[in-house]
C-alpha cells in the first residue's frame, strides 16, 4: 500500500477528503476506497512538498495552495477512454439517432422563420477528446455516406465539457499517439480524418472544426447558456454520484434535450428509479433514452 513517508492514510483523513471530492466533483468514495485515494493521491505530495495526507487536506479546506484543488480533481476522477469505445452507441448513431435528429430539424425549420440552429451532441465528461472525435467523425461518415443530402458538416455541432480544465487543454490540441489511434479508430477513418505529426496524429481541420471544447462541472447546475441539445453522451459517468445528484443531472438533460431527444449511457447504467422524463426504446439496436 501507499504511504506518505510511511505513515498510511488516516480514517479520519480519508472521510474528510472524500468528503471535500464530493462537494467539489459529486464522486463519491466510500471507507473502502482508501487503497484508491493513497494510490492516486500520494505523489501529489511529493509535487507540492507536502509531508503527509493531513498537510494535504489542510490545504485542500483552507485553499492556500495554488493549483492542488485541481490536480486532487483529476486524480480521482477517471479518464479511461477510447475511440467509438463500445462501438455500439457509435453505430446507432449513424443508421437511427442521427437520421431522427434530422427529421426534428427538418420540422423546425419549417415551423419556424428564424434560421435553424445546428443539430447539437454533447460529449459530457469527455476526457482528452476520443469520444467527441468518435460523435464528430460519425457525422462526417453518415454525411458522407448520403444519408442527408440536405444538411452539410456545418448543420453540426459538438460540445465537449469536462471538469479538468489541463485534460480540456490536451483535448482542444487533437493530438494522440499511434497507441490511442489503435484503440478504436480503424486504419480507413485514420487515413480520412488525421494526419501524421511527429510520433503522433493531428485530428484533421474537418473534424476539429466542429467541436467546442468547455470546462464544466457536474457538482454544479448546467448553466443555461449551454442551450439545448439534440443528443446527449454521458456514458460512465453517472456510476459515480449519489442518487440526489443523479437525479439532478438527469434532471438537467431533461431541460437540455427537447421532446423526442437521446441520451446514451453507459451499458452499466440506468434511469430506473432516476427520473420519469425519458422512455427507454432500442435505436439501431442499441437501448437509449428518449426524451418525452
């Protein structure tokens, strides 16, 4: 086990810092996740010349040390990630989500004599930037494909929000490694949609341009400014709150997508017993939640 120059991570440490990550990022970590604090905490007070957890909680209540709340953030927030990870999700928003999404467009439009807003996804905790490529290349395939000969890339738009203002940085530059290319994007998209730079890849202009990367936190209500969406990501990310703050950002998708909009979860989460304003249904096969 990890220890900070031996001396091993207090209860009374661990409860006071699980419970400052709950007020600041909504994760909650119960007594039995001491190993996990001790592991991802510990060489962050080698970085801040900290002697021991209890230095490091003082400074995390009293904020005197510039630069420690975030990085306690993203060590405990997790950012495993990877291109069309599941595949599943990506592939029924190219042959059933998108295809409704236009036909809600397509009614707006008519309905409407202000010009049409684009046809907006949210990639919610988004990481370094795989799974809004993943929605922004999937848009470009199903155009490309002729799916919809009546909207082009600039119809689109995908907004990126995460809590780690360094991850959103990395993100928003679009630069991956051979071996992150290699989880998930096939040889024909990469060839298509990035170009080699140095020992990496640079997602293309193309792709880059139809994606907003902001800084949000899930802790905090989803300001209204975001606007409304069209389809929502939030896949693994719910299994880590509590149930009132479950509850609350269901609560705020429901206000973000209109009638007949999709939210997409992870294959390990559910709105059962959440909220009451999404009806389950399966789109190309895959389960989502339509907005009613």
């Amino acid at each position: 086990m990890s220890q900070a120059f031996g001396k091993p991570l207090a209860k009374e440490t661990q409860a006071d810092i699980s419970r400052w990550i709950f007020k600041e990022s909504g994760v909650v970590l119960g007594p039995d996740k001491a190993y996990l604090l001790e592991h991802r905490l510990g060489g962050l007070l080698k970085d801040f010349a900290l002697p021991s957890y209890e230095a490091l909680r003082d400074r995390l209540l009293d904020g005197r040390q510039p630069g420690l709340a975030e990085r306690v953030v993203e060590a405990i927030v997790t950012h495993e990630t990877s291109f069309f990870r599941d595949r599943h999700p990506f592939e029924a928003l190219k042959t059933a989500i998108l295809a409704a999404a236009r036909q809600r467009w397509l009614a707006d439009r008519a309905a409407s004599l202000l010009p049409p807003r684009p046809i907006r996804l949210w990639s919610a905790a988004c990481s370094t930037g795989q799974e809004p490529v993943s929605l922004a290349i999937t848009v470009l395939e199903w155009l490309r494909a002729g799916m919809a000969a009546d909207l082009r890339p600039t119809d689109f738009q995908v907004v990126a929000t995460d809590i780690s203002a360094r991850i959103l940085k990395q993100a928003r530059e679009g630069r991956f490694t051979t071996a992150e290319l290699d989880r998930g994007m096939t040889p024909e998209l990469r060839s298509r949609y990035f170009t080699a730079e140095g020992s990496g890849w640079v997602v293309s202009p193309e792709v880059s341009r139809l994606i907003d990367y902001r800084r949000l936190n899930f802790a905090d209500p989803v300001p209204n400014a975001a606007g409304m969406f069209d389809i929502v990501f939030c896949r693994n990310v719910l299994i880590y709150f509590d149930e009132a703050l479950k509850r609350r950002v269901v609560e705020d998708f429901s206000r973000s997508l209109p009638a007949g909009g999709i939210l997409v979860l992870g294959s390990a989460e559910s709105l059962y017993g959440i909220s009451d304003r999404f009806l389950s249904v399966t789109m190309g096969g895959s389960p989502v939640y339509q907005r009613i």
